[in-house]
C-alpha cells in the first residue's frame, strides 16, 4: 500500500496547498514589505499542513509534535529548515516505528524540508547535557499537536536541567569561535546574514542566555528587567527588522537556503528595497553600507546585553571599585563611569576613556553602563567639542601612547566616536569598494594599515619585516605615520581624486591640532603621494636610472622616502591577503634601497657608471665560482645597454654563469630557481629562457607557464645581438603550492622541450571568473603610446581572468609587435600590466588604433 492510501488526502492535495500558501505569503510580503509578518504567517502556514497531517494519521494522544529551533521561536524563513521534535512517553515498538518512517517520509513527499528527531523525555534531557547545539535548540519550542501533559513534563524537566552559568560561558564560547571563522569582522565583502559578527545569531545568542536564565524571552522582557534602555529596545527591533527583511528578500530572490549576501544578489536587492545610486556610489554600495553600520550597531548592543546578563548571571565577587581618577574607576578590570551622566558633565570623558583603557593594560574593556553611557554622549561630539583645544589635545594622545593604539581606534570607531570626532571618517564608515582589491570597506582598511604600521613599531613583530621595523624605530614622532594612515583613503567615494580631496582633510585636521608645518607638511604630502612608490616599483622599470632619479627628486629627502615606503607596506598589505606578495615585497625594498642611494649621492649617476658598477659586482660574484675574470667575454659581447641597465648584477652573474660556454646553443637552455623574499612566506620561482628568437616566443611560454599553474608576475624579454632571446620571468603559484626542487626541474625539462619542438601555442585553461569581477566589473583600458626610443609602451587595466596574459602575448604576436619588457602587476582581481613593444608598424597611428581596438575587445569580460 502507498503512503498516499493511509491519508484521507493524498499527496498532491498537500503539496499544492504548501505551494499555493508560499505564492500568497510571497505576494503578501511583495506588497507590504513586513519581514516578520512573513516568518509568522509561515510559522502558521506550516503549523497547520503538519497538524492536519499528524491528526489524519491517527497518532496516539499519547505523543506530542513540537516545533523547535526557529520555527520553535516562531520565525520561519521562505527556504529555511523545518525543525521538529516528535516527543514520545517511552521507547517506540515496531508498528510506531514504522508509522512514524512513514510520516517523515511523506513530509519529504509533499515538499517540506524537515529536520527531525524522534525521543522520550529522558533522552532530550540527555543529549541536552552533552550538546549545547541540542539543547539552544530544545529550549525554543511551541506544541504543534498532541499531549499537553508530556509537553509541559519535556518543558519542565528541560527547565530544570539548565545551568545558567555553564550556558552562558558555553554560548560566549560559541560566540567567540563563531567570530574568528569570520575573522572577526562584519565586514566581509559576501557576509552571511545569519552567522557572521553583527548577523542574526548575535541577537539569538542573546535571547537564549536569558531565557535560559529565566531572564525573558522578548527584548521588551529585557528592557522590563532593566538590561536595556527604551532607547536601545527600539534600536534593537529595528536592526533585527533590517535582518530579517534581508534574510527573507535573499531567500526569495535566490530560491534557496541562502544566508551570504552574495555579490549575485546586492544589486537587485537594493533595487528591491527601492535605494537609488548616488552619483559616485553604485546602489549595491549604499545598500552594503546599511547593512555594515547596521552589523555594528547589532555588535555593540551584544556587547551590552552580554555584559549585562552576565552580571546577573554571575554574583559579584563584592570587591570594591578601584578610583582611576574623578570620572573613571576599575571595576572587575573593567573601565566603569563612576556614574552615567559622567559624559554629559565633562564631555571631554568620551575621549579620555579610550586614552586610560591605553594607559591601563590590566583594564579589558568598558562595563556596559559605561558603553551606554558613551553611546549616547556621542552625540556630544559636534562642531563646539571638536574646536576644544583640550579635547584635540586628548585624541593627539591617542596617537603618541606606548600600546592599545590599534584596539582603541578600532572601539572608538565600533562606538560611533572616531566617525563623530573627524565626520569625513564617518563617511567612509561600512563603505563598501568594489575595485577587484581591497577586501575590506574603507573604515576597516584604514584601521587595518594603522594596524599594520603599528606592528611595525613592536618588537615581537619585528620577525616579519626587519627592514620596516628597524626603519620605524628609527624615524622621529613616528606617530605622525599613524595620522597619515588614518587620512590617506578618508577620501573614497566623494568622486574625484580620493589622494588630492584627502590632503585637504589631512591640512585641516594637522593644523587644528598644532601640529608644527614642518610635520603637517610631511602627514599632508603622505595621503597624497601614498599610492606613487607601488606604481613607480610595478609599472615603471626601476633599473633605469632614470625612473630612480624621478622618484628620488619627487620624494625629495631620506625622511620622506622612509615614511613613503613605510605607508607603501602597511596599505598594500591591509589590502586583501591576496594583493601582497614576497616579489612585491623585494620590488619596494629595491626601489628604496636605489632610491637612498641616490639621495645620499646627490646627483643621478650616468648611465656608464651604474653599468661598470653593476659588471664590476657581477664579476666579483662571479668569482665565487671559481671562474676565469675572462669567463664573461664572449656572452657580454652580445648583450647591450639595455639589457645591463635591466637586470641586477646578481641576475647579471646568474646568466652568466649559465650561459658562458654555450653562447651558440643550438638547443633551448631553460634554468629555473627558488627565490623568496626576506621573511616572506610566499616564494617566487624565477626562470630564464635562453633560444634562438622566434616571433610568438612570450605567447607559448605565457601558454606553458599558465597550463603548469603558475602566475607571471614579472618579464624581461631581451633580444642579443646575435639573435638569441634572452628572457627572465617571475612567478607565483596559482594555488599557492609548496614551490619544491622537483618543480624547478620538472619546469626546466618541459619547458626545454617545448621550445625544441615548435608548436602554435595552446591556450592555457580559462576557468571561470570570479563572483566579484562578474557583478562588479571594471572597465578595461588600454594605452598604447611612442617614446623617444621608436618602442611603444601599452599599458593594460582590466579585470584579470585566467589564461589573461596569453591572450594579449597571442594578440600582440599576430600584430608583429615584439616584446620587449613586461611589467605585470595583479592587485587581488585587477590586472595593471605595462609593455614595453616594437615593431609591428606601430610607429603609424592607424595600426596603434588597430591594436588598441583589438585589445579592448579582448578584455571585456
């Protein structure tokens, strides 16, 4: 017999009832935009195709069928799960089995998503008490159908079961894990609605430790007992009432159980809850930045309420609180107002108590009255506060002390303080960018450059850039690097240059807080020149004298370079983890390493010299070797300026040495080497090429490095006076492989053999592209441009995509353009290459457009 012939109604009665109840539920939220009446009027929905099931399968009134979890609480999602406790007096026989296999299977039939657990009493009561999953899941309960009686025994025995204490420290713990999964941010460019910091759980997490403590079950039950205000209760149902209306929007918009606010579904999800694009901010960016402030707001309040229910929770120890001074006292390690109008008599606290959580390491943070009190006095900070001379004084300090100076801007900024003290902060606060490389808004990747700048200052820190730390320990008031980090991005998103725009702030803010001219001078020329040391290092070829000379001219003095370089290091790394990397690293130490010398110098040394310079160290390690002084004759004879002007005598005496005794080579010589940068984790597998030249050389080698899972991140291509190519690449590894000596070996055979045995190059897999670059493309460019020499230098943005560089190598070969250096620089989903090319008639516009054209059609993604 069918499951369909035990019910009055068969199966297609019920899921047509299940689909035409979403439709109307769906239409009804279309049309008044009320998210929690959704998840009720489901809870409803559903309550009634389960109970009318259960009453049509005749179960024994013994037994009872409980909602839990979520739908326990009353709140049902459009794709969320169904979660169910089926409650039995005692151990089931066979036939109960049997007919209760039947009724979850048929729960699945007619379309429900159902999470189920069959049991007595004694055995939730026992996996509760091994498993605090089980039990946060228990206590949410409502009784669908069935016996009242066994309900409340269930209800009771639970109650009775629960340890307050252990529950909250277990859902603190919880907690604490659930943040490091998500790096302990709200920002996250996809956040997830539901678990992430500022997300759903953090207001679930604490309604169960109250209502395990018997606390209250609602906010307004909070608000009752005195663990929040009035104020902070409606601040509270409306971030939850934003949660939820996203919640409940992703989950229709993708038809799925879909908690990440995924790229896909940001732009028509702002179109939905109608929010317009600005003039300079996409709509998807302002809906983002709702939804980060909004996350902050929820993090704080947890903050709060936790504190608060902990308090109550846990018996005070009855130690008194320890004076600090006036305003301020130690209470349980605590910073705490001595009372909570502390900040509407001396406004000046609201910055004077980040500055002792600094000056007091033993303090762990503020006790909630005292964060509800600095909650609702920001509202102090306005134009009068600002213009205190006592009050600018206070937040200088912030900058100069001996440690916090990282944990407290980044609390000043989580309690609203630091956006209401400097407005254009405020600004930029939950800003989303979507430019293919920051992982981060722009507040949170001006605190993570602070950051960055800070731990190179701390010895313990010292191991990962010696060169940064000894430079920063060195360099006077090196405080004033922090103020330049603050203001160096402040200026994203007002349109315009961002650089230019955020020197005008940084004046202001110098001046207004008496900073002498000549350290204003140095904070204002940082926010705008901080972007100029990675263009010159990835797009120009710093082994021109030249270039170094133009830098060092623009940088001026050895202070400037050092604070230059400094900032360089800490933005690109508080970037996104997957923009910085050891060649980058090695790029912008050599670049202050020439340029220093060129500042101690005086004056740029001619071109001769550099190279005699360079032949000179090139020999000397040569040397090392046991090789003859006449050793190099032969090679150097066919190698020009260009190409001593472009390596380092270090690659210079490598070539060299490999190459001495086979100038002539009939056969490719391929070497390949492990190179890694100073205390760098990542390491860089560095190749050269030496063969006879042939037209479409950087295409196939582009192919094969790309089809062996590698990533050029730099190219010298020289051309010898004998017609051999002699060609240097960079590489990383794609999946950021171990880079092992049987690679290097494994790279010099296949490599070789692909030269020997001329083929049309193949095109390395594609793969598919990112999320990120699919919603948020950028548009490419291309520039293609002569110089003083007869080569033209093209210059390429777009969206990086695999097999990239092939294609335009591949482009270029078709056109007859020869290659004759390659600047390749990838920052996170952006590519901005430089090529250096000849030939091709490119001296003619109308082939320059030709190509140019060519390429831009390329790199549309």
């Amino acid at each position: 017999m069918s499951r369909s012939a035990t019910s009055p109604h068969p199966l297609s009665v019920y899921k047509t009832r299940l689909q035409e109840g979403q439709k109307a539920l769906k239409a009804a939220y279309e049309a008044s935009g009320d998210a929690a009446a959704l998840l009720q009027a489901r809870c409803r929905h559903i309550d009634g195709v389960l109970t009318e099931l259960w009453q049509d399968h005749h179960f024994p009134t013994s037994l009872a069928l409980i909602a839990v979890g979520g739908y326990g609480r009353g709140e049902l999602y459009p794709a969320s799960d169904i979660d169910l406790l089926i409650l039995l007096p005692k151990a089931p026989d066979d036939k109960l089995k049997g007919k209760l296999e039947q009724l979850v299977g048929l729960f699945w039939d007619i379309g429900l998503e159902i999470g189920h657990s069959v049991r007595t009493v004694d055995e939730c009561l026992e996996e509760a008490k091994g498993d605090i999953t089980v039990q946060t899941a228990l206590i949410e309960n409502r009784l669908l159908t069935g016996s009242k009686v066994l309900f409340e025994k269930f209800r009771k025995g639970l109650a009775a079961s629960l340890d307050p204490q252990a529950f909250f420290k277990a859902k603190k713990l919880e907690q604490e894990e659930r943040y490091l999964r998500f790096q302990e941010t709200p920002y996250a460019l996809e956040p997830n609605l539901k678990e992430s910091p500022g997300g759903l759980r953090d207001l679930q997490v604490v309604l169960w430790v109250a209502q395990a403590a018997g606390l209250g079950r609602s906010w307004q039950d909070l608000e009752a007992g005195g663990f929040i205000t009035a104020e902070e209760t409606a601040a509270l149902i409306d971030a939850q009432g934003l949660l939820e209306t996203l919640r409940a929007r992703l989950h229709l918009l993708t038809g799925r159980r879909e908690d990440r606010l995924l790229f896909d579904v940001q732009t028509p999800m702002a179109a939905q809850m109608a929010i317009e694009a600005a003039p300079t901010r996409r709509a998807s960016e302002l809906l983002m930045q709702r939804y980060y402030r909004n996350a902050k707001l929820v993090t704080q309040l947890n903050i709060i309420l936790m504190q608060n229910i902990g308090a109550a929770i846990f018996p005070g120890h009855g130690q008194p609180p320890e004076p600090i001074n006036e305003r301020f006292q130690n209470t349980r390690n605590f910073l705490d107002a001595v009372d909570e109008e502390v900040f509407q008599r001396h406004p000046g606290a609201l910055l004077e108590a980040f500055l002792l959580l600094q000056q007091h390491p033993e303090l762990k943070g503020m006790t909630a009255r005292t964060l509800r009190a600095l909650w609702r006095g920001r509202l102090l900070i306005n134009d009068d506060f600002r213009a205190d001379p006592a009050n600018r004084a206070l937040f200088l300090q912030l900058f100069q002390q001996q440690q916090g100076v990282v944990h407290e801007f980044r609390r000043m900024n989580q309690y609203g303080i630091l956006g209401r003290y400097i407005p254009a902060f405020g600004a930029v606060v939950g800003q989303m960018q979507h430019d293919l490389f920051h992982a981060y808004t722009v507040d949170q990747h001006i605190l993570q450059v602070l950051r960055n700048m800070r731990r190179f200052t701390m010895e313990e820190f010292a191991h990962e850039y010696p060169l940064c730390s000894r430079l920063i320990n060195a360099f006077e008031r090196h405080w004033l690097l922090y103020i330049a980090a603050l203001f160096h991005d402040i200026a994203k998103g007002r349109g315009g240059d961002h650089s230019a725009l955020g020197m005008a702030d940084a004046q202001a803010f110098c001046e207004n807080h008496g900073l002498s001219a000549e350290d204003t001078e140095l904070v204002v020329w940082l926010v705008g020149q901080h972007l100029v040391m990675s263009q010159v290092a990835q797009k120009e070829d710093i082994t021109d004298p030249d270039v170094v000379a133009a830098f060092a001219a623009r940088v001026k003095d050895e202070r400037h370079l050092t604070a230059l370089y400094l900032l360089t290091v800490a933005d690109i790394r508080g970037t996104s983890p997957k923009v910085w990397n050891a060649w980058k690293g090695k790029l912008l130490e050599d670049l202050y390493g020439m340029t220093l010398r060129r500042l101690e110098k005086g004056e740029a040394p001619e071109p001769r010299g550099v190279i005699d310079e360079r032949q000179q160290e090139a020999l000397r390690l040569l040397r090392y070797f046991a090789l003859s002084d006449t050793v190099h004759q032969g090679l150097w004879k066919q190698l020009d300026t260009v190409y001593f002007l472009r390596h380092s005598a270090e690659e210079i005496a490598w070539h060299t040495r490999c190459l001495h005794y086979r100038i002539h080579n009939d056969e490719p010589v391929v070497k390949a080497r492990l190179r890694q940068g100073e205390n760098e984790p990542t390491e860089t597998l560095q190749v050269m090429v030496y063969t006879r030249d042939q037209p479409d050389l950087f295409a196939r080698t582009c192919s094969f490095f790309g089809r062996a899972g590698f990533n050029i991140v730099d190219a010298k291509i020289h051309t010898t006076r004998h017609g051999y190519a002699l060609d240097s690449f960079v590489l990383l590894d794609v999946s950021n492989r171990e880079i092992t000596r049987e690679m290097t070996s494994y790279v010099e055979h296949e490599l070789s053999e692909m030269l020997l045995h001329p083929a049309p190059a193949e095109a390395p897999p594609t793969g598919r592209l990112s999320r990120q670059v699919r919603h948020f493309p950028i548009t490419p460019q291309v520039s293609l441009l002569p110089d003083d020499r007869g080569h033209c230098v093209l210059s390429i943005v777009a969206a990086d995509r695999p097999g990239l560089l092939f294609a335009i190598a591949e482009t270029l070969a078709r056109h007859g353009a020869g290659l004759q250096t390659a600047k390749i620089a990838t920052l996170g989903e952006r590519v901005e290459d430089t090529f250096l090319v000849s030939g091709g008639n490119l001296d003619q516009s109308q082939n320059r457009i030709k190509l140019e054209t060519e390429l831009l059609d390329l790199l549309q993604v």
